[in-house]
C-alpha cells in the first residue's frame, strides 16, 4: 500500500486548465498560479483531511487566528525540467525539515516529512505540464502553514492548515541589484523568530525596504538590531563576500538569521572545490574597508527565489561602494552555472541533492 492510499488523498482535478493563458516567454514572478493546490487539517496534533483540488480562493473565519495572532510559516523551493522531460526538485527534504523547525519555533504542530514529500510529489505529478523547460523558467512551490482555528484568545491554536500551491515564474531579478545598508530598522532580534521563515519576519521588512527602494536600492543589507555593527542578511536572501579569494558569510548560529538551503549548497560546493570558507561575524567597518581597498573582488546574495543574486553596489552610510563588473567575477559565476546544471540534471548530482520525477 502506498502512503497515498494510507493518507487517503482525495484529488479533484479541475475541469478547464488555464495554462494556456499564460506567456511563459514572459513570466512575472509571483502572477500565475498553477491548476492544483493541496491542503490538509491538523486538529489537536493530527493530520487528516488530505485532498488536492482546483486552485482557487479558500473560506477563512473573521476570527482565524492566523490573522490576529501571526502563527503562519511557509517553505520556497523551485521545480525545474530535466533534458530528458523529468521533473527536477533541489533538496527538497531540506525544506521538509526546515518547516518544522519554523513550526516549533511558533508552537505549532510537527507535519511528518513523508507527508509533505508525499504530497509534494503527488502535485507535481498533477500539474507536471507547468514545469517549463524553458531557460531561466522554473515552477515555485509554495507550502505553507497557519493557525486556523477560529478562536480569539493568545495561545497556540487547536487547528492549522497546511497547504501547497505552485506559480510559473522566470528570473527574479534580471541584472545586479543595489544594496542600501540598514542601520535604523531590524529584521530581527537575538531571541526572536529570525532563524525562522514566518510571515512576520517578512512583515517586519517592508516598510525599511520600501524607503530603500524609493531612493533606487533593490533591498536592505541587514544589520544586528542591538549595534548595527554587523552584517546579517540581504533582503530574504543570505549574503556572501569572497575577500581575498575567502568566501566570507555570516553565521546563522545567531539564531537571527536563516539558514538558507541555497546558503548551505553554496558553502558545500566552495569546499568541494578547495575554496576557503568562513562562517564568522563580519563588521560594516570591515566590508566598507574591504570593498573599497579592492580585497572583495565578489558580494551576492543566495536563496531559492533569487538563487544567487550578484551585488552591484552597496549604499554605505550614504556612499555608493561599488564592487568589480560581474563578468570578472569567477566563483559567483562558477557556482550559479554549477547549481542550475545540478538542479536541471544537466551536470552529475554527486551530492544527492536532487529528487527525480519520472514522466
């Protein structure tokens, strides 16, 4: 029996497919939406109610809880075309984890990674022919999960809904982005939910990011919210300096930062190469110091939706650091090329990081 008959996933499918309306020669990130979702119900700890249905809005109470009291987390991941027609999917037991890691974080319930594997998969299978094969084409997926008991009142709620859809989306930056040192607001604080992918960090980062961007920055460098005297994220991705041919970045130890599953590759691949790496605290007076004086020859970000996102240029204090053209950048170039042939199975996975669906 497999754990599709043991979940007893009831599927709907839709009855008028809307790919066709969609342009992948041109694909926003973010604006289509595949034919299928799939959610499921946890009530007092326990899963059930699994079902895959057409994509479309969802009944919420007033009350939900989510909506009051913020217990909503979710995953990123990407699903790409093989040359051989077989979907590709980039270490996505990483994101299984990771889920309930958040979910302990905001008190809520564990969601066995066979189910989320189970039910990622069996999606996928569905809506296989959203999987574009075209280059820098690739399907998000979007897991999620939420309070939605309808109960007003702070405590862990008794019910949450857990749910999967998927978006066709092309690059999510097309060029080098301009980085704005934050020095006034927080992501996050030491204690808080940062190493966490909840809603609310993300929340949090608007409004500083809206100011950055009105003044031409794509997004905010953070920095620690006791000094601002160190470097932790950029925008929803990690970031990376290579200083002096070391791969510099910082730690997620701090508990204010997350650990990135593109992060992680990236670190693994540089060791696999013989690049030096360090995972260690490193100051704005540094990075100024090391972007100026010529010893940062590369800084980019990493992360699913953006995988790895050169910088072109990071506001500091109100001077425009400028870093070396792209194109004489080797290692950020080497690695992006290197992880894309992995995840479309166009270069050998010696790491065992990718799942393959047959079609």
């Amino acid at each position: 029996m497999s754990l599709t008959d043991v979940m007893n996933i009831h599927v709907e499918k839709t009855t008028r497919s809307k790919i066709n309306e969609v342009n992948f020669n041109d694909l926003p990130f973010g604006k289509y939406f595949s034919d299928h979702m799939f959610s499921a119900k946890a009530v007092n700890g326990e899963w059930g109610e699994f079902q895959i249905t057409p994509f479309g809005p969802i009944s919420i109470h007033p009350s939900m809880s989510a909506l009051h009291y913020g217990q909503s987390i979710f995953e990123g991941m990407k699903a790409y075309r093989a040359p051989n027609g077989d979907i590709m999917l980039f270490r996505p037991w990483e994101n299984a984890r990771r889920l309930n890691r958040s979910a302990q974080r905001m008190c809520m319930p564990n969601l066995p990674e066979e189910y989320f594997m189970e039910a990622l998969t069996t999606l996928l299978e569905i809506d296989q022919q959203w999987v574009s094969g075209k280059e820098g084409n690739s399907l998000y997926i979007r897991p999620f999960m939420f309070a939605s008991e309808p109960v007003l009142g702070v405590r862990p709620a008794n019910e949450y809904t857990f749910m999967i859809f998927s978006s066709p989306v092309g690059n999510y930056y097309n060029g080098p982005i301009k980085l704005m040192l934050e020095t006034r607001y927080s992501r996050a604080a030491k204690g808080g939910t940062g190493n966490a992918k909840a809603a609310g960090n993300y929340a949090a980062a608007l409004y500083p990011a809206k100011l950055g961007q009105l003044k031409g920055y794509n997004q905010q460098l953070w920095t620690d919210s006791s000094e601002h005297k160190y470097i932790e994220e950029s925008g929803t991705m990690n970031i990376f300096f290579l200083i002096n041919g070391v791969l510099v970045t910082p730690p997620t130890s701090t508990d204010t930062i997350l650990p990135g599953i593109t992060r992680d590759s990236v670190i693994r691949v540089a060791r696999h190469w013989g690049v030096p790496v360090e995972e260690r605290l490193i100051s704005v007076e540094e990075m100024d110091e090391v972007i100026a004086s010529g010893a940062c020859t590369e800084m980019f970000g990493a992360g699913t939706a953006a995988t790895i996102a050169h910088v072109e240029l990071v506001n500091i204090n109100g001077v425009d650091r400028m870093l070396p053209s792209i194109e004489k950048r080797e290692f950020s170039n080497k690695v992006a090329r290197y992880l894309s042939d992995i995840r479309t199975g166009r270069e050998e996975d010696i790491f065992n990081w990718t799942l393959r669906i047959p079609v």
